[in-house]
C-alpha cells in the first residue's frame, strides 16, 4: 500500500536526519521524499500498515493525506 505524508522535512540536512529515522522505523518499506513539493511529500511503499503515530520522532513531523 501507498502512504502519503506532509513533512517538515524542507532541507538537505533534515533529509539526512530523516534518512536515518526511516531506516530504523521502515526497515523494509519503501519511500522517498519530494522536496520540490510545497508539503516535503514523504511516499511510503509498505505491506505493513503505517500511521502518523508510529512515525512519531524528534527528527520531523507528519501529517497523512488523504
């Protein structure tokens, strides 16, 4: 299943840090960010079911769309 999220994530540097978040969080998802999208769109490509919840970090903040 496909997720989208709006994110704070709006820089290089936070990109990075994000980087090792989902790593940990989505060990075997899938996913990108769009950085030239006015929302820093964050796709997810999972089998498992994702939340805002479980993305909960330090790092950034998430917001699913619709």
């Amino acid at each position: 299943m496909i997720y989208v999220f709006k994110t704070t994530v709006d820089s290089k540097s936070k990109l990075e840090s994000a980087t090792v978040v989902l790593h940990e969080l989505l060990p075997h998802a899938l996913w990108n960010f769009d950085l030239e999208d006015c929302d820093n769109i964050l796709r997810i490509d999972s089998e498992d079911e994702i939340s805002e919840v479980m993305l909960q970090n330090d790092i950034f903040d998430c917001i699913e769309l619709e």
